[in-house]
C-alpha cells in the first residue's frame, strides 16, 4: 500500500513502510469492538455513578473499581491493536536523517527490541498475577478477584510479542522486494 509523501510526514518515516490499519482487518475489527464495548461499558456506569451522586446524593457502590478494572483492560485488550496497526508513539529526532535502505533493518532492529520487552513485561505480569492469587486479592467494595485481570493484562501483552515481530519482519520483507 503506498501512502502520499503528506502521510510519511504526519506519521513520520515508518508510514511509507507500514501497510496501514486495514491489512490485518478482522483481528483489527475484534479488538476495536471489544475496546469499544468496554469504553461503552464505563461511559455508562461514569454517567450511572455522577448522576446517583449529584441527583439522589447516593453514589454507585464499587463504582471506582469498575472503572479502574475496566481501564485496565481497554488498554491492554488494545495493546496487540496498536502494534498490528503498526502506531505505537515514536519520537523522531534523529532516525528520519538516516539514509531510507537503513530504515526497514532498523525498523527489524527496534521491533526485536520491542517484543523482548513486551516479553519480559508479559512475564512479570504472570508472576504479579500468581502472587496476587497467592494472597487471595480482591477489590474493596465489590470483591472482584484481581488476579485474572493480571493474567489478562499478561495475555494480552504476550500476544503483542508476535504480532510485533511479524508486522516488522513483513515490512522489511515488503521493503526488500521493492
């Protein structure tokens, strides 16, 4: 997919390289949906809990933990979206000087170095998980189990891992046949 030289410049050097968000459409769709279902979800109980406290002085009861449980979860089920879409944010101050055969090799090059940290990061997340569970940890009001949505947040960000690695490595191979 080829993008306007007006793209490469909004979104920087990577742009030119990247098929865009459309290439990978019903995992893309998936996980937009469900991210969507969720920020739905918290709009309401946000509307629910405000108006209970301000209209009838009786706010919704485990409100706050809802919210936080479900922020946690709409930012990791989006984690494998944004690096299947290939957005993550990048700071452009010196890379985009480098002449444009070096940019895929550095682009693979950074994405090893992701998915290692998304790596490390999805394993400690487990292990976090195990010593919540070990402890028997639930929120304050409610009584919600924390220990699933740890494991979840370390799901999610172990899926990044490949989904990373493949999107880099289609690129390069995109840019090496061209």
């Amino acid at each position: 997919m080829k993008h306007s030289p007006a793209d490469t410049m909004a979104r920087g050097p990577e742009a030119a390289m990247s098929p865009g968000p459309g290439h990978a459409l019903w995992p893309r769709r998936l996980l937009a949906g469900l991210c969507g279902a969720i920020l739905l979800a918290m709009m309401g109980l946000t509307v629910v809990d405000v108006a209970g406290r301000y209209l009838f002085n009786s706010p919704l009861n485990g409100a706050t933990e809802l919210t936080e449980l479900l922020l946690v979860s709409v930012i990791f089920l989006g984690l494998p979206a944004v690096c299947l879409d290939d957005e993550q944010v990048t700071v452009d101050l010196l890379v985009s000087r480098l002449p444009a055969r070096i940019q895929p090799w550095r682009k693979a090059a950074l994405a090893l170095v992701s998915a290692a940290v998304l790596g490390v990061v999805a394993w400690r997340l487990w292990l976090h998980g195990d010593q919540i569970a070990g402890y028997n940890a639930v929120t304050n009001s409610l009584r919600i189990p924390v220990a699933p949505f740890a494991w979840g947040t370390a799901l999610c960000t172990a899926a990044s891992v490949p989904v990373t690695l493949y999107v880099a490595f289609r690129d390069l191979a995109q840019s090496l046949r061209s």
